[in-house]
C-alpha cells in the first residue's frame, strides 16, 4: 500500500513556486524544514519530545535537531531517556 502524505497550503506553494524557477528543494532541506517548523515556536527553557518509530535513527534526529536550532539561532539541549529524544531550547 503506498504511503500518502498531506501537503500544506505552504507545501504545494513552495512546490510550485520552484518549478517556476526550474528546480525545487532537496528532500534534505524539505526535511530539516520540518524540523524548524516544530522547533520555532520554543521559548528558552521550553521542550518538546521526540517519539522515534522504528525505522528511525536516534543519531540522525538529533544531529537534525542540532541543526534545525542553529538555522534558527539557538541551540538544543538533550535529556537522557529512553524511546523519546527529549529537546529543550537554551536561552
């Protein structure tokens, strides 16, 4: 069965807006702007938790994590547990 994924109003606006210009976002940067999209609305010292399925790799969400709050001008902090990255937003 094939996977559907609901686009946004965004989505299909940044999709047609790079198709105009001739090339469109990699699936590298459509995926770290997810990860901005859950971290920017974070005040210091708030968090959020991070359920991970099976198919995920720990490492690689928090390098994505890391890098997610370094475009948006602040770093991340974790918190040791198991089956969920916890994040919290340094001030």
């Amino acid at each position: 069965m094939p996977t559907f994924e609901k686009l946004t109003k965004d989505d299909v606006n940044d999709i047609l807006e790079a198709k105009r210009r001739g090339r469109s976002k990699s699936q590298r940067q459509r995926v770290l702007d997810r990860y901005k999209e859950q971290l920017m609305h974070l005040e210091p010292g708030e968090g959020v938790a991070v359920k991970l399925e099976a198919t995920d790799n720990r490492q690689t969400v928090k390098n994505r994590l890391k890098r997610a709050a370094g475009d948006l001008g602040f770093e991340v902090d974790f918190i040791r547990s198991r089956g969920v990255i916890r994040v919290v937003r340094q001030g």
